[in-house]
C-alpha cells in the first residue's frame, strides 16, 4: 500500500473550504442535503485533489479516471469539491437549485466533472461497473471509483453489481461506503441491518479496506491501492461532520438553514477547523 499523506494541511484546507461551501448551500432558497454532505467531504477532497487522474479544463479527457456520486443528494459536496479543483467557478455554488442553472440538487451531466445523473439510490454501482468492465475490455487504464451511502446498500441492485463486478474480475473498480450509519428514517440497523458489513462484501468475492473516513492519511493510500480484484473501502464517518451540534443526528440529513443556523454552523465549523 502507498505510505501516507506527507502533509494534509491542503487537503484539510480545501475540505474546510468545501464544507463552508454546503453550509452556504444549505443556507440558501431550497436548503441542501447537509449531513450526508459532510461525512462525505473528506472522501471527496481525497479522490479529486490526491488520486483522481482528472483534468478540469478538459472534463471529458478519454485519460480520466471515473467517479461517479451515487448518494447523489450530497450534490452540495461534489458541487462544491469540484469548484475547488477548478471545474468551473467557485461563484457558481450560488446558483445551486435555481431553475436557470445547471447545479441541480442531484448532479447532472450538465455541469463539467460530473458523469451520470444520480440519486436515484442503488444505481451508481452498476454503472461503475459497466464503465469498469468497458475500459478492461478495451485495453485501456481508466480507473472507476464510486461513492455510496450505507442506507442504500439497503438496495437489492448494489448487490447485483457487486456480484457482477467479482464475476468480472474489475480490479479497477473501486467502490466507497460512506459509512455514517444514519439514514433519513433514523439508523441503518434500526431500519435493516447491514452488518457484518466488511464480511457481506468479502462474501460477494470483494476486497475489503476500512478505514477512517476522515483520516487523509488513512484515504488517500486505501484509494490508491489496486487489488487483484474489485475493492471497498468501508469509510467510518460522522454525519454532519465539522458542526458539533449537526453530528450524529438523522435531523441534519436535509437542512434549509436560516440566516442565525447558518451563522452558528460555521462559527462551530471554524472553530474547529
């Protein structure tokens, strides 16, 4: 495995950065999908600033790697990672959700960096799967990495894709679970259990990595690693992750802030930052 980050303190920048940004989102016309948000910036921040090979100015590069947001209702947080890495301009987070723009709240095609529409929940690894299996069978060296929720692994296609892609052998098919264990109606094993998580995927023919999912120095190798075979990484994260009074609570999963919660999120952001 890849040693660890040397220094993170621009990655640990840029994250900050980034979940100002879904505060700000959050704050505005039609709210945004905060906690989810959150947990996932670290996974984000690692993947386009550390391993991703991606080139911004030219989104569509047949040399790119693929990532693709399943859980696409944390759109504030890729929205936000990609403006950060120059896709498009950083003021462009101000029109999230307006009807005359293209930063809808689940990602679409339109907007520069982003592959497929998705939110649609358990989708998203099937069509890594397919790009994974269509770059081996052409020779070529693109690498696919999906992010997923825990609730919806909950879905019965995730599954059939992580049989495919072992059947397949897509050992450039990496699959994240951003494992904050709550979901709209509360925690995923109240609602359906999912452990023993890490064992399920081992038994679909998956390799298995768990890691800190707001660790850099944990990510950044964990992403990197290409095993003989499709890979996982269970990340552990906190929901609402960076605000005290917004983690661990199935209350922050979709938020429409006010002018004095926004300003209370990102004081109690700040200050830990």
């Amino acid at each position: 495995m890849t040693t660890a980050v040397a220094d993170d303190l621009p990655l640990r920048r840029t994250a900050l950065a980034v979940r100002e940004h879904v505060l700000r989102i959050g704050a505005g016309p039609i709210g945004t999908h905060v906690g989810g948000a959150l947990s996932a910036t670290d996974i984000l921040v690692a993947l386009y600033r550390e391993v991703l090979r991606v080139r911004p100015e030219e989104p569509r590069w047949p040399g790119r790697d693929h990532f693709i947001l399943s859980k696409g209702h944390a759109s504030a947080a890729l929205y936000a990672t990609l403006a950060e890495c120059g896709f498009f301009p950083v003021d462009e987070l101000d029109t999230y959700g307006r009807i005359d723009g293209r930063l809808m709240a689940h990602p679409t095609p339109a907007v520069p960096g982003v592959e497929f529409a998705t939110g649609s929940l358990g989708h998203g690894l099937a069509l890594g799967a397919g790009l994974a299996l269509a770059a081996l069978r052409a020779g070529r060296e693109n690498r696919v990495f999906v992010l997923m929720g825990d609730g919806e692994l909950q879905e019965g296609t995730v599954w059939e894709a992580a049989m495919a892609a072992a059947h397949y052998r897509l050992d450039n098919l990496t699959a994240v679970v951003d494992r904050n264990r709550l979901q709209i109606s509360g925690s995923t094993e109240d609602r359906m259990r999912l452990e023993p998580l890490a064992d399920k995927w081992r038994a679909f023919g998956w390799c298995v990595s768990e890691v800190d999912g707001h660790s850099f120095d944990q990510l950044v190798p964990a992403l990197e690693t290409r095993s003989a075979g499709p890979t996982v990484l269970i990340a552990d994260t906190v929901k609402g992750q960076g605000v005290r009074h917004l983690q661990h609570r199935k209350q922050s999963h979709f938020a429409k802030l006010g002018a004095a919660a926004y300003e209370r999120a990102l004081g109690a952001l700040r200050a830990v930052a």
